[in-house]
C-alpha cells in the first residue's frame, strides 16, 4: 500500500505493467499520467471517473497505453498478451505512453492560463512569468 504523496511515479518506473485501481467501482480513477509519463502500460476500470478524457486518449493510442478491463480473468489475459511479446508489445506501448503524455502536457499552462486568465483577471502569461523571475532574484 502506498500512502504517501510522491510514492507511485517511482513505483511504476519499476513495473511494466499496472492496474490503476479506484476504477473497477464506482470510487473514481487515479492518475493514469503518473504511470503513462514514465512508460508504463495501463490496465484500468470501467469507472475512470474525472480520467476518462485521459483514459480515451491513452487507449486511442497505437498501440494502445491504457485498457479497459471488468474482471481479473479479463485481466490475466491482458498482461499475459504483453508478456508475451514483452520485447515488442511491451516496448511500443513504454514509447506510445511516453509521446501521448508528452503531446498532451504540451501547452498545458498556456491553455489553462488562457480560460482562467480572463474570469479571474489575471495579467498575460508572459507578464506573469516575467514577474515570477524578477521575484526570484
């Protein structure tokens, strides 16, 4: 069990593969980016909850990142497919994971910044961030 903030990104730079629980019931989904960043293949729920956005992205991708599964025979058959073919299955989906996350965290701050910037009057991004350098001199 892990129960500390920090703890799973270095769990799952050692796994291949991980069932990113909360997701079989109802309880909501954990972060399917912390595992996907570093390269690893997905198994998840139905119930993905506020992920599933992520969720649809990362299973779009060739080959697929992230899989839905219902049952435990359903995921034994999964992670004995990639097993299998660890070398090849494996390693495409470590690549693909890494590029879908890379792609998606890609302007994040921009787009963030663009549709709060306004509601919340905030000043432009960049004057922002000049702002944030000149503080930390």
């Amino acid at each position: 069990m892990c129960d500390t903030l920090g703890e799973m990104e270095a769990l799952y730079t050692i796994a291949r593969v991980a069932f990113v629980g909360g997701s079989l019931i109802p309880l909501g989904c954990h972060n399917l980016f912390e595992g996907a960043r570093v390269g690893c293949v997905l198994l998840h729920g139905p119930h993905v909850g506020a992920m599933g956005q992520a969720a649809a992205v990362l299973a779009a991708t060739h080959p697929p990142v992230a899989t839905t599964i219902h049952s435990a025979e359903e995921m034994s058959a999964v992670v004995g497919k990639c097993l299998a073919n660890a070398e090849t299955d494996l390693g495409a989906r470590s690549s693909a994971a890494k590029d879908a996350v890379a792609k998606l965290e890609t302007g994040v701050l921009r787009r963030v910044w663009a549709r709060l910037g306004g509601p919340l009057a905030l000043p432009s991004l960049s004057t922002a961030l000049e702002d944030g350098r000149r503080a930390e001199t």
